[in-house]
C-alpha cells in the first residue's frame, strides 16, 4: 500500500504526538465522540467534561487531561467516523480509536509498520522491551530531541505504547506481549480509504 498519504513529519513532538496522554480509553473515546458530534463550544465542553463529569472520573484534572486526550486524536476526525466511533460495536470502536491514536502518533505507526510486523513475519510469539528499546534508539537517530527526554517520560511513552496494542489485542497483555492475530473490520478499512490513510491500514494490518 502507498504511504504518499501520510502527512510530512518535521518536529518530534508532530512524530510522538499526543500518546503519552494515555491509551486507547474505549469508554470514554465513545463518550467523546457522541458529544463531538454535537459540535459543542468551549464553554459547553467543559460544562460536559467537569461539570458533567461525562467520564465519570475521580478529579476534574483526570477528566480534563483524558478528555483532551481523546479529542485530539478525533476531532478532526469526519462525523461519519465519529459516529461509529460513538455508536459502533467495542470492537469496531476500538480499531477505530487506535487508527486515530495512529494518525496522531507516527512513532506508534512505525513501530507496528516495522517491529511488530517483522516479529509476526518471522513467526515470534511475542515481543519484549528490548524491541522497543531497539525502535526508540533508531528513531532517536531520526529525531535527537527524543533522547533529551526524561527518563520517566520516555518510560511511559513504552508503557503507554504496550498499553495501546493490548487494548486493540495485537498482544495479549502488557505482561506477557504475546502476539495475537487480528482482522481490520471492512468498516475500518473503508472509512481509512475514503481519507486516503493507506498508510495507517497497512500498520494494522498484520496479515
């Protein structure tokens, strides 16, 4: 597939984008989606979001961060897409909200375009943190602002990447990083098409 689609990278943090601020938060994604489309000013989103409570989270700084989080990776998004995000099967929410996180995240997309794709060609079980470790050394050759990074940070962009995979079940768990085999959904594929993001099918798809 081309990947004449995807957009031209020019900063780290354009490369990383936002995943640092969580997975894929298939609840609240949903949440979100179904108040995007009711295209809501500031003032309403945070009446929503705080006030509300709509994800139904512990502190009005949790709710914001993850409700940020999730609106940007699909506000740009078509309503058609929000819908399915909002009213689809789990399933097919799912593979929609790591398409996105996908878009938004570059650095995720490459690692599944490459790494995980090279483990399920060479028939492996499972990954481990040296695959990642390996990816992050290479792509900090690309981006050297990516090793001036903390420590910390850079230990949960890992997690948080690890984390993603589990949710869309291309690994069993974080723990174990067992690889399992999964079928883009024909809707997924479609809507991907219709924006011309080739390049971010050809990430998902494992097969």
């Amino acid at each position: 597939m081309s990947q004449n689609s995807a957009p031209q990278i020019k900063t780290h943090k354009d490369y990383l984008g936002d995943l640092i601020g969580g997975s894929l938060m298939i609840k609240e994604s949903q949440i979100v989606a179904e108040l995007l489309l009711k295209k809501p000013n500031q003032e309403e989103w945070l009446e929503a979001i705080v006030n509300q409570n709509l994800l139904q989270k512990r502190s009005d700084a949790s709710a914001k961060r993850n409700g940020a989080t999730i609106k940007k990776r699909i506000e740009n998004m078509p309503d058609e897409y929000l819908e399915q995000v909002a009213f689809g099967s789990t399933e097919l929410s799912t593979q929609l909200m790591l398409a996105a996180t996908l878009i938004n995240c570059t650095l995720l997309a490459d690692f599944m375009r490459n790494v995980v794709h090279d483990a399920k060609r060479m028939f492996r079980e499972s990954l481990d943190i040296g695959d990642w470790e390996s990816f992050w050394d290479d792509r900090c050759r690309l981006f050297p602002e990516l090793a001036k990074m903390s420590d910390s940070s850079i230990y949960k962009i890992a997690q948080v990447a690890f984390k993603v995979l589990a949710d869309a079940s291309y690994i069993e768990t974080t723990r174990n990083k067992k690889l399992q085999n999964v079928y883009v959904l024909p809707e997924v594929k479609s809507l991907l098409m219709s924006m011309e993001r080739d390049d971010i099918i050809e990430a998902m798809e494992l097969q």
